[in-house]
C-alpha cells in the first residue's frame, strides 16, 4: 500500500492517478476481508471508493480531455507485484486475525453506533439537499 502511495505522488496524468485509487481500494478492500472476514463490508468499500473514483474521473476528463496518455510498462509491473505480495504476505501471517476480537460483545456496540450514525448522516443530507433546488432540476 506505501508503495502504490509513492508511486500515486510521481504520477501526473488524471487516467493513471484514477486507475491507482481503483487500485488502492481493491487492496484496502482485500485487507479488510483477509483480516475481518466480512465480505460485505469489503464490497462496500469498494463500491464507496468506485463512486468518487467515477465522479473524480468525469471532473478530470472534462479538464484534462487533450492530455496524451501513455502507460510505462514498469508501472504494470509493480503493481503486479505488489498485489502478489499483498496476498501471499497476509496469508503467511497470522498476526492479523487478532483483529477479529473487535466484533465482540464490547466492541460491536460502537460498530452498530457508527452503523447508525452514518445512516442518520444520510438521512440528513437528503433531507438538506432538496432535489426541486439541486443541481439536477428540471430547466424551466
């Protein structure tokens, strides 16, 4: 992961910097099933990284839509690597699975609290956005 972040900070066109986010979540998605065990949360993770990923590129497309865009064959190569080792490297360690003690009794209060606390965040800001004032009303 600290090294799809350095290579995140020496890229400079929008295509390369999207395709390292996608990368970056599929990775923050894996650890969070290898170490949890909660497919479900991983997915959604997932899905959330997707999203903005999808907003951030439309944003940078429409800015930077005459940028060549070329791909350094030793970009596909390190990150092949990298997810290689990824894996094997949570495989071979058994440290990581101490990690499900956090679903127990007293800690799966403050999980259900976050649960609903982002429930009632979304209820508030589509109540707060109202959709006749929005940017996607109907032009009259």
């Amino acid at each position: 992961m600290s090294l799809l972040s350095v290579v995140f900070f020496f890229s400079n066109h929008p295509l390369i910097l999207g395709m390292l986010l996608i990368l970056m979540s599929v990775v923050v998605s894996m650890n969070l099933f290898l170490l949890l065990g909660l497919a479900w949360l991983s997915y959604v993770v997932v899905l959330v990284f997707l999203g903005g990923v999808l907003v951030l590129f439309i944003y940078m497309a429409s800015l930077a839509s005459n940028e060549d865009f070329d791909i350094n064959s030793s970009y596909i190569l390190v990150f092949l690597l990298l997810l290689g080792f990824m894996g094997s490297w949570f495989y071979f360690n058994q440290e990581f699975y101490m990690w499900k003690l956090y679903l127990f009794f007293p800690f799966s209060f403050v999980i259900i609290f976050l649960g609903f606390y982002l429930l009632m965040s979304l209820i508030v800001v589509v109540k707060i956005s109202c959709v006749e004032e929005g940017p996607l009303r109907e032009v009259s």
